[in-house]
C-alpha cells in the first residue's frame, strides 16, 4: 500500500504566509497565552518563533497576532480574530488536498 506525502503552504508578495509550522505556532500562542511560552513549548528558539510571527503579519492583510511588552506583569500575545479565521481556512484547505490526494492515489490503484 501507497500512501502520497506533501506539505502545502501560502505565499504572499513577501514571501511565506501560512504553513503547517506557522499554524503549529499559532495554536501554541493560543495555548499557551504568550510567544516566549508558545516557542519553548514547541522546543523553539524566541528569535526563531519572532521571526515567523513577524512574517506572517507582514503578509497578512490585517493582523493575525498583537504582543504585549513583558514587565512587571509579564507581556503576552493573543490571536486576533482574524488571525484565528485563517487558521481554520489552512486547515480546511489542507484537508481538503489531503483528501484530494487521497483520491488520485485511490483512482489511479498504484
């Protein structure tokens, strides 16, 4: 039995948008309530994690993560609605070619 591996991902004008890892990272924040919280829990560097979130608010058309300054109560990060919109939309999209995929493998009888 075959089974049909791939990755998909979104690009903008400046580069990647949307990916697997980026969404991994997303739902972290989500889950973790902070940037610095989200990298470690993904064993990720903070820069490596910055540099993603950075990315993928500067191809967005609206923001998809707003940070707050840490300090005496610590700082923080939340994913805006819209940000949590596009999430779901990759993973639709995403299943949707899985299933696709799927299909070809299926119709073909490799």
């Amino acid at each position: 039995m075959y089974a049909i591996k791939s990755r998909i991902w979104i690009e903008g004008e400046d580069g990647v948008f949307l990916g697997e890892g980026r969404i991994k990272i997303l739902k972290a924040i989500i889950k973790e309530g902070s940037l610095s919280k989200a990298a470690k829990f993904l064993g990720m560097s903070y820069k490596k994690a910055w540099n993603l979130i950075d990315s993928i608010n500067k191809n967005a058309s609206e923001p998809i993560v707003i940070t707050n300054t840490g300090g005496s109560g610590g700082g923080g990060a939340i994913i805006t609605p819209y940000g949590k919109e596009m999430i779901l939309k990759f993973e639709e999209i995403n299943k949707n070619c899985w299933n696709f995929l799927d299909q070809q493998l299926k119709e073909h009888q490799l």
